[in-house]
C-alpha cells in the first residue's frame, strides 16, 4: 500500500510539472490526460472523473483560495502594517545605499 502510495505521488508530481509545460494556464487538458494515463491502473475507468476532480481541487482550487485569502488580508492589513514599520513597498534605497 505505501509503494503504491509512493508511486501515485510521484507520478501525480511528474505529471503536474509536465502540464505547466503546455503553454496552457494551470496546464490544463494536458494534467488531466497525463493523470488519466497514470491512473488507469489504478482507478476504474468509473471513478476516474472523481479522482481527477478531486486532484484538481487538492492541487489548484485550494493553493488558488489559500492565496485569494492571504491577498485579502494583506490588502486590508496594509495601513496597519506600514504603522508598524513592516511595510517596506513605499520605501525606496535609502539615502546612504544610494551614494
């Protein structure tokens, strides 16, 4: 079981780095055919659908929601970041750095 664990990871892993390959965002079309092809020995072919859905979303939509989140707090912490002398994006190279 821990092999084929293993297995599945690795693959899902080469496939995933072979889908951003094509030019398309997310890699989209050639993830799904490249994990179909994967897990064709795997997963019956009445399941596959699932698996892929479910992949995508582990691998895409919650990196995508995580980051939509992160995003809305900052932007709305911002002003109490640049009080608190975190926020460096206003300030260029200070007076000495640039002599």
């Amino acid at each position: 079981m821990a092999r084929a664990f293993a297995l599945t990871l690795l693959l899902q892993a080469l496939v995933l780095h072979a889908a951003m390959w094509t030019g398309v965002p997310a890699g989209g079309g050639g993830a799904e055919l490249g994990l179909t092809a994967a897990l064709t020995s795997w997963v019956p072919a009445s399941s596959i659908a699932t698996a892929l859905l479910l992949w995508r979303v582990a691998t895409l939509y919650i990196c995508l929601i995580a980051g939509a989140i992160a995003i809305a707090w900052l932007s709305r912490h911002r002003g109490h970041l640049a009080n608190a002398g975190l926020d460096h994006s206003k300030t260029g190279p200070s007076e000495e750095g640039a002599r």
